[in-house]
C-alpha cells in the first residue's frame, strides 16, 4: 500500500503512531455533546436547536458542521407536523361553476 501511495513505510508508521490532529480531537468532544443534547431531547432535536443549545453552553460551530456529525452518529431530528388549517366543512362547500350548463342526469341506464 506504501508503495500504491508513494508514502515511505517509516512515515507511514510515524502518522499512525502520532497525535491526533485537533479536528479529530474536536470533532469527538462534539459528538459527544451533540449526542447528550439529543438524549436529553428524547431524541426531537436536529442541528438547528443543537446548534441553539450548544450556544448558549458557550460552544460556537456552524449548523452544517453538527449536522454532518448528527448523520456520521446516525442520529436524526423528528421534525413537528404542520397542522393543515383547511376544513372539511369548508372544503364541501367549494363548487365549479357550471360554465358549459350540461345536465348530468341520467334518466335510464344504457
């Protein structure tokens, strides 16, 4: 594979082997947090109300950043339902024009 990637075996083992880079170290304490809000939310929060609530605990990252982390852990908000405003009794009383007056009876079946 070193070979593949023109990457000499030492440096290989020496990238391996070092410290974790500090988006890796951020992106886990993230996680971490994000995964806490979620469970205290029963689960209802997205990356909009995490990013809210990651604010006012004085965490500042942007709403892609979350919810690119939410999608890695598997996690997923349940948004409300809109409720439709539109009645049943209003929806009967809607008529078309007859613009063509044709009667539609039948008188005898064919």
């Amino acid at each position: 594979m070193c070979n593949l990637l023109n990457v000499s075996r030492s440096g290989y083992y020496a990238w391996k082997s070092g410290p974790e880079c500090q988006r890796k170290q951020t992106d886990r304490m993230l996680s971490s947090l994000i995964e806490q809000i979620y469970e205290q939310n029963k689960g209802i929060y997205g990356a909009v109300k995490i990013r809210e609530e990651l604010r006012e605990r004085g965490h500042h990252f942007g709403r892609h950043k979350i919810a690119k982390l939410l999608r890695i852990s598997g996690l997923k908000g349940c948004p409300q339902r809109r409720y439709n405003q539109v009645k049943s009794s209003q929806f009967f009383r809607l008529k078309a024009n007859n613009l063509l007056d044709q009667h539609f009876t039948v008188e005898e079946p064919n």
